[in-house]
C-alpha cells in the first residue's frame, strides 16, 4: 500500500467513525490515488485534481466532475495537515450544475429496445448479459444507478423476493420488493454469469469482463452507445440518461394509481419509502414529470369541486 493509500483509508475510516456518509468519497477516491500513483505523483495538487475530475467525457450538465473534485477538496483537506506540500483545490473550481432538467420518460417500447440493443450491439456474451440485466433491473426498480452496481449477489433474496440495498443516500438501508419477472431475469443473469465467469474476483451482483465490479465510468459510455443505435429519445428535447428509469419508474406507479381511481396521497409514502426517499415531499417532484400526472391530478381537483357543496 503506498503512502496516499493509507492515509485514504486512515481518512475513510476517520471520517464514518464521525458519522459521515461516504458514498462517493469511498468510491471515487480510490481511483484518484490510483491515478496520483500512477503519474508519480506524490502528494495532491491542484493540477492533479483538476486533470482527473475532468479526465473522462460526460454529458452536458453532468454532476460527475464536481462530485470527484467534491470528494478530493474533503481529503486534501486532511492531507493539508500531514504534508505541507499538499495542495488543496479552491472551492468552486468545478462546480456542480444545480438546474433542474426535465427528465425522459422511458416508455415499454423504450426499454425493450435497448435491452434488446445489448445483445446486437455487444459481442461478448457475459458484458451484453451484463448490461441487458442491469437496464432491466432500473426499469423495473427505479433504483439509482449507484444502488444497482453496488448490489452483491447476496443481497438478492429469492426465497422472499426482495433485494437488500445497504446504506444507500442518506446512509438509509431498505428492502425493495421484486416482481416475480424480475426475480426469474435476475436468476437467469445469475445462472449465465456462472456459466461464463465461474470464479469472479468480486462478490458484486454484476461482473465485469475482468471478473471484477461494474463500475459507473464504464456503464455511462456504453449506454450512450446502445441509446444511439436503439434510436431511444432521437427527436427529443431531451437527452434519456440512466437516472431517468428512476423518474420513469416513479411515473409509471403514480400513473397507474390514478387510472386505478386510488388514493394517491395515502400511497405516496409507500413509493417514497420503496424509492429510498428522506421524505415523502421529495417524491411530490415526479409530479411535474409528466404531462398525463399533471392532467390525471388537474381532473381530479375538478371532480372535488364538482361534488362539493
């Protein structure tokens, strides 16, 4: 272990003794020493940290930059009192956009073809599998893209059909129950990844073709590439990204509740709570994401006033 390998891991561990949610650090920061290691480069510095945040392309609006350089400023921090020679980033050097975008709302046409563009488009066996599942699995979910490549293969219980996510945003854990076609989809992911990948370096739900966990600067790229050749969201205002199936998922299951004549409002805890939400104000947001929710909830205002006296 190299000297900022140790001090990553003293600074993590310092950092959940104190109670801290450690998500991104403890995910992007490994890679960032990876790479100071890999240049020869001793301690952090300014130019360092700016070359990696912006090493990789992203989409426009992207918060990924500004989260990696987020997660360099906290531990530079800490080196600063360690070794004089470290240089810590100016705040605001890469900021993190905060504009609200309107999300793309997948339809069923949407997400079977780029399911079925995985295996047209990607020749290895394991990765089109790989990949097939993991769209699948956000669709039918909603989970966020950190939650599913951070899945294990134990955190799939198929006797009671539910998945673990542990300590997810918020630092909340929660059980998300699974749709009998989801649970038989993961098991034949499971099955095939077993025939093609029997011994993995990792116990994460999904492999790489390394045997080793998927991670998010790999999906991104590939499933700009499988959208494109799928054509999913040519013509639109709007760029389909992966936390859009969140969205998606979220205005499918408000959609469905109010053609079913429901009880909305009583039932949105339950959709917050399934979505791993702090509170259920956050999940009124999905409201405004489709025009067929608008109009289903304008209706419904204008039958109140119809039958009040």
């Amino acid at each position: 272990m190299t000297s900022l390998a140790q001090h990553l891991d003293d600074y993590l561990r310092l950092r959940r003794l104190l109670g801290h949610d450690l998500a991104d650090a403890a995910r992007l920061l490994p890679r960032f020493v990876d790479h100071l290691d890999a240049h020869d480069i001793e301690f952090v510095t300014v130019a360092a940290a700016l070359a990696w945040s912006l090493e990789r392309d992203t989409p426009p609006g992207s918060t990924v930059p500004g989260r990696r350089m987020m997660a360099i400023r906290g531990f530079a921090r800490y080196l600063a009192g360690i070794d004089g020679r470290t240089e810590v980033p100016p705040a605001g050097l890469v900021r993190i956009p905060r504009r609200w975008r309107p999300p793309f709302i997948y339809s069923d046409a949407d997400v079977v073809a780029l399911m079925e563009q995985t295996r047209r488009s990607i020749p290895q066996p394991l990765r089109a599998a790989t990949y097939e599942t993991l769209i699948g699995l956000l669709a039918a979910t909603g989970l966020r893209i950190g939650e599913a490549l951070r899945l294990d293969r134990g955190d799939i219980d198929y006797s009671q059909a539910v998945l673990l996510i542990r300590r997810s945003k918020f630092g909340k854990s929660r059980l998300v129950p699974l749709a009998p076609s989801t649970l038989d989809a993961l098991e034949r992911y499971a099955h095939r990844r077993q025939r093609l990948y029997p011994h993995p370096k990792t116990d994460s739900l999904f492999v790489s073709l390394h045997g080793t966990r998927v991670i998010y600067e790999t999906v991104w790229p590939t499933f700009r590439m499988l959208r494109e050749h799928a054509g999913v969201g040519a013509g639109s205002t709007v760029t389909p990204r992966l936390h859009d199936f969140r969205h998606s998922f979220a205005v499918g299951a408000l959609l469905d509740w109010y053609r079913a004549g429901v009880d909305v409002q009583s039932r949105l805890q339950w959709l917050s709570t399934y979505l791993g939400h702090r509170e259920p104000r956050m999940t009124y947001w999905y409201l405004s994401a489709a025009p067929e929710l608008l109009a289903y909830a304008a209706r419904l205002v204008d039958d109140a006033r119809t039958v009040t006296p």
